[in-house]
C-alpha cells in the first residue's frame, strides 16, 4: 500500500473516498492552471468542479428542461445573432426586418434537420389544431410577460411564484420588444394577437 498523502485541508477537508481515474493530458493542464489560479490543492479543484457540474445541470434543467434544450436554444441564438451579419446588416436581428426574417429561416433550418423521422398523421389531431394550440400558447405566453409585475418580492407566496419572477424578469430585460404583440382578450379570458405583417413585412 502506497504512503499516504496529507489530510485534506480548505473547503473540502472531509473528503475520505478515493476515486481513480485517467483523463487526458490537457485536461490535467487546465486542471493544474485553474488550481493555482484559485489556491485549491488540484484534488480540491477536481472536487470543485465535479459538484460544479451537478448545480449547473440542475439550473440548465430549471431553465430549459434539459441539457439537449439547452445546446439546442445556444444553436438558434448562434444562428439568430449570425444573421445581421450574412444579410449585410449592423443592427440587431430583433431590431430589422430582413435580418429578423433571415433569422427566421435559419432557426427553421435548424430545428428541420434534426426532424423526428415519421409521419405526422393523427386523426385525432390534424394541422389546424396544432396551429391553433401553437397560436394559442404563443399568445398566452406573451400576454403573461405582458402582464407580469417586476415588482413582485422574491419570497412571494403566490401560486406559480418562480414562472411570475421569470415573466417580471423578462418584462423588464427585453424592454419594450414586449409590447410588440399587441392583444384583444375575448369573452373565454384568451389573449389574441392584433398585429399582423403585410408584404413587405413591416407592420400593419
């Protein structure tokens, strides 16, 4: 049995598992460079960022339902923000039509190429229902960060309190891009965008 290294001091003294394991030489690298950055012993900053992982996935999960929803909405952002750029654009793809439309391609190109292979065919459910609940659900949405109050305490009792911070976040971070969707609510309480878009592609 090997000698023994000294016991384990900082914010991971208590550790008392062994785990060995190979990893690649660049890895280890950054491993050692990180821990003289941070002034952790390197078996401390593997500790470090190991449990780094779990808190990140648990908040990737929160945020978008999983890891694979998350590298995809970073390809569609990477694709969105392109677009400026291929169209011959300086302003933001949010801020002009032709590269806001540009995006929109390329978002739909994106999600087209990794299409579920299979029909769509659902006699219980034909297209005009999934554009409908799609419409619907868009609106909803959008009405709700509408409505949102970016006020609300952060220890508010409130049903649904987590989704109401998250629509006041974003009511406030996205500044008046929100009330682009302008809305009649009918007589079942559903929100219904008024805006359309005519052929040029500017509002109506």
């Amino acid at each position: 049995m090997g000698k023994r290294g000294p016991a384990p001091k900082g914010e991971y003294e208590n550790k008392s598992n062994v785990l060995s394991t190979r990893i690649r030489g660049d890895t280890r690298a950054h491993l050692v460079a990180a821990a003289k950055a941070s002034g952790r012993s390197l078996s401390q900053e593997i500790e470090h960022r190991l449990r780094r992982t779990f808190i990140d996935d648990a908040r990737i999960e929160d945020a978008f339902g999983g890891r694979r929803n998350y590298l995809l909405m970073r390809m569609v952002a990477l694709a969105a923000e392109s677009a400026f750029r291929f169209t011959g654009r300086e302003s933001n793809w949010l801020d002009e039509p032709v590269a806001f439309d540009a995006a929109f391609k390329m978002i739909q190109e994106i999600l087209t190429a990794i299409r579920p292979v299979g029909s769509t065919d659902d006699p219980s459910w034909d297209e005009n229902d999934r554009t409908k609940l799609a419409q619907v659900w868009s609106d909803i949405t959008w009405s709700d960060v509408q409505t949102a109050d970016p006020t609300l305490p952060l220890d508010s009792p409130i049903e649904d309190a987590r989704e109401a911070l998250f629509n006041g976040m974003l009511k406030t971070d996205l500044g008046p891009l929100v009330n682009r969707p302008r809305y009649q609510i009918d007589e079942d309480g559903i929100p219904h965008r008024q805006t359309g878009h005519n052929e040029k592609g500017s509002s109506k």
